[in-house]
C-alpha cells in the first residue's frame, strides 16, 4: 500500500463526534480524524506513543498531564507512552494522530 486516497478509506466513529479514518503499517498506525465541535476526548492514557493532534484546520483544546493548551492548525502535540490526556474540539476540526506501535484496537 504505498499510495493512498484518504477518502477511499472507510470512516468509522470511535468516540462520539470523532470519526476516523486509519493507515496501518507494520509499526504504526496513523489516524485522520474528522471531529465534530463541542465533541469530548475523555481522559485516558495508553502504551503507545502518540505524535497527536496534529491540527490541520480548526480549533482543538487538549490537556495533557495537567496542562492544557489551544492547538489551532499547524500545532502539533507529542503525548508519551502512558500519559494522561484529555482533548475537546472548539470548533469543527481536523486532526492527524500517529501512533507507535500500531493501534490493533483501530484495526
């Protein structure tokens, strides 16, 4: 799979108001979200290490590890393995979020 067309892939909601799209390779897993405004990400942590919320339009609040910060298009947030952290869409958004290792639970 070296070429792919974003909107040929199926889209699935994961959490109400996030629908994502999701390439997986054999270490990582990357995610195009479609978020709806006012949609919550709940407070949770995991193993993988998360290059996340990257903003490509809109407005996105995320909290991680206690601080929180307004993401807009082009900031990017680095989440660790196992940190807490917590997000809510401000405005309609879209985000890219890429994962290691992959995500089986997208699959």
């Amino acid at each position: 799979m070296p070429f792919v067309e974003l909107s040929a892939l199926e889209q699935r909601e994961l959490i109400p108001g996030f629908k994502g799209r999701f390439i997986h390779t054999e270490k990582m897993t990357i995610a195009y979200w479609d978020i709806a405004a006012g949609s919550i990400l709940p407070e949770h942590s995991h193993p993988h290490e998360q290059v996340a919320a990257q903003v490509i339009s809109g407005e996105f609040e995320m909290t991680l590890e206690g601080e929180t910060k307004l993401l807009k298009a082009g900031d990017v947030a680095v989440i660790p393995s196992n940190a807490v952290h917590s997000g809510k869409a401000l405005t309609d958004c879209q985000l890219m979020d890429v994962f290691a290792p992959v995500r089986e639970d997208y699959k």
